[in-house]
C-alpha cells in the first residue's frame, strides 16, 4: 500500500496549486480518502475528505470555498485544487485513507512572497 504526494511548491500569497495523491497496492475506488495538513508547529490538521466514488465531499470550515477536493478512480488518484492561497496555508499536505489506515509522505505548500 503506498500514497505519494506531489504538487507542493512555493506559491504567492492569492495563487493556486493542484496537490495529487497517487495510490497503489489497494483497491482505491472502494475507499474514501482525505487530505490533511500540518503547520510549523501545529498538530495536523484535517482539510477535506471524498467518498469512494467521490460523490460527497466535505470540508473544513478553514478551507471551504477555497478548496476543493476530487478523484480520478481510473487513476487511483486524489486531487487537492487550492485556491487563493493564504500565508497560513503554509504546511505539510498529507493525504490519508482512513480505512486502512495509510499516510502518504507529504508535499510542502509555502505561501510567500
């Protein structure tokens, strides 16, 4: 069972980025997924989660309206589309399957001008 994270970078604060979440060594269409994240010097945080075949999603009340979480079941991935970034947006972002339970190894988002 494996998550790998991409899609991190340094980005300026009102920018956007799309975090993905490639999964393997499970049936990832039969299990809902999340994103969380975790500040300097905060505990980790939950962001958002979908279903297995992504027909609800929720949201942190930090985060919604700006974010937006999606799958590609054909893909065995997860997406995380951020937008207007915030300097407090700055974190790890991991992505988790609650039901197995794995954590991939996170992305650095830095929100900085």
């Amino acid at each position: 069972v494996q998550l790998v994270e991409s899609g991190g970078g340094l980005v300026q604060p009102g920018g956007s980025l799309r975090l993905s979440c490639a999964a393997s060594g499970f049936t990832f269409r039969s299990y809902g997924m999340s994103w969380y994240r975790q500040a300097p010097g905060k505990e980790r945080e939950w962001v958002a989660s979908i279903t297995s075949a992504g027909g609800s999603t929720t949201y942190a009340d930090s985060v919604k309206g700006r974010f937006t979480i999606s799958r590609d079941n054909a893909k065995n991935t997860v997406y995380l589309q951020i937008h207007s970034l915030k300097r407090e947006d700055t974190a790890v972002y991991y992505c988790f399957a609650p039901s197995l339970p794995k954590w991939g190894q996170g992305t650095q988002v830095t929100v900085s001008s």
